[in-house]
C-alpha cells in the first residue's frame, strides 16, 4: 500500500534531538534544503493502495538510501549506526531520539527493486540541484564525467581455474589435428566430465 507518515511528533518522555544536536551541522543544514513533499509525489505513485500494508515512510528510506551512499556502507551497517547517530535520525525526520531502526534491512532491497534506477536518481537530482542553489556547484562542473572502471568486476581467470585447465586441452587438441599428429586419446569428453564434476564438487 501507500507509504505510511513517520509519526515525527515531540515524545513527552523522550529526548528532544534538537537540545542534543548542533543545529548548524552539515547534515542538518541539508535536511531543511530538500524538497522531501516533492521527493513524495514522486515516489508514493510506486505504491498501490488497494492491497498489502503501508509501506515505510518514503522519508525515512530515501534518507538512508542517502545516508548509505555517502557513508558507503552496507545495509546492516547503515541501520546500526543510525541508531547511535542523532544527526542520522534527524536527517530522516525524526525529532525524538530513537532506540530501535525504524525499518527491516530487507525492507531497503525491497524499495530498490521496486523503484528502480530511474526513481532513486531523484535523490541524485535533489543533491544537484540543492548544492546549484547553494553556489557549491556550477555549470562547468557538470560539463564533463570523469569515469572510473577500476572498481567494476572483471572476468578474470586464475592459473588455477578449471576452466582454462578444459580450454587448454581442447586447443592443443585442435592444434595435434591441424598439423596431423594421431591422439591416441583426446580426452576432449572425459575432460569436460571432469570439469562438471568440479563445479559439482565446489558447490558442495
């Protein structure tokens, strides 16, 4: 269903973040500068209202989807240290210090997959757009894109990879045939057997 609204209300016998907080920290000054209703329009048509239960505030997981980018960390990572983090928790709209997550790490992989790469570029565009208005960004900045593949996984085959053990038998076989040399046994099939096998053996 449609995401529910964080109840962000002052807690009578709860810690206020405001009195614990430094107002003019960076992470806080940011919160006021997102269009976080905007942020909703966007996101909240995703959702359904006719089945299932209200999602998680869209608040509260695009504020960890930001906080997991820009401290690089891992689901569970992210969800644990929000919970000893004030600033965290005031970034994602709370007002009261908070003791438990506010959601399931499941819940994060469920938002990816049914938003996409388009709707999550919002966050991308909110953060472009607030440091253009801010004067921290201009134009020529944005003119061109530095691109870096040296993080992105490679197909790379170990000297000790079964894979090129079975290629090289079938090349050197090719290579007996093309100059016309007799094998008495190819092992072409017994070494693809062996080679199934491995992968068999490994997974196990």
């Amino acid at each position: 269903m449609t995401p529910r609204r964080t109840d962000a209300s002052p807690d009578l016998f709860g810690i206020s973040l405001a009195q614990v907080i430094n107002l003019d920290h960076p992470l806080v000054r940011l919160t006021s500068e997102f269009d976080w209703e905007g942020i909703r329009r966007e996101i909240e048509p995703s959702f359904c209202d006719a089945n299932g239960r209200p999602g998680a505030d869209v608040r509260v997981v695009v504020g960890l989807f930001y906080l997991k980018s820009a401290f690089n960390l891992s689901d569970e990572q992210l969800l644990a240290r929000w919970v000893e983090n004030p600033y965290w928790q005031w970034f994602c709209g709370f007002e009261t210090m908070q003791h438990q997550p506010p959601i399931d790490p499941t819940t994060l992989s469920r938002w990816r997959s049914r938003l996409g790469a388009d709707k999550l570029e919002i966050l991308l565009k909110q953060t472009i757009d607030t440091a253009k208005q801010k004067n921290l960004l201009k134009e020529k900045d944005l003119s061109k894109v530095n691109v870096d593949t040296t993080v992105q996984p490679k197909a790379i085959a170990f000297p000790t990879d079964s894979r090129l053990y079975f290629k090289m038998t079938r090349a050197l076989v090719r290579c007996a045939r093309k100059v016309g040399i007799v094998l008495r046994q190819s092992f072409v099939r017994v070494s693809k057997l062996a080679l199934v096998m491995q992968g068999r053996c490994g997974h196990a």
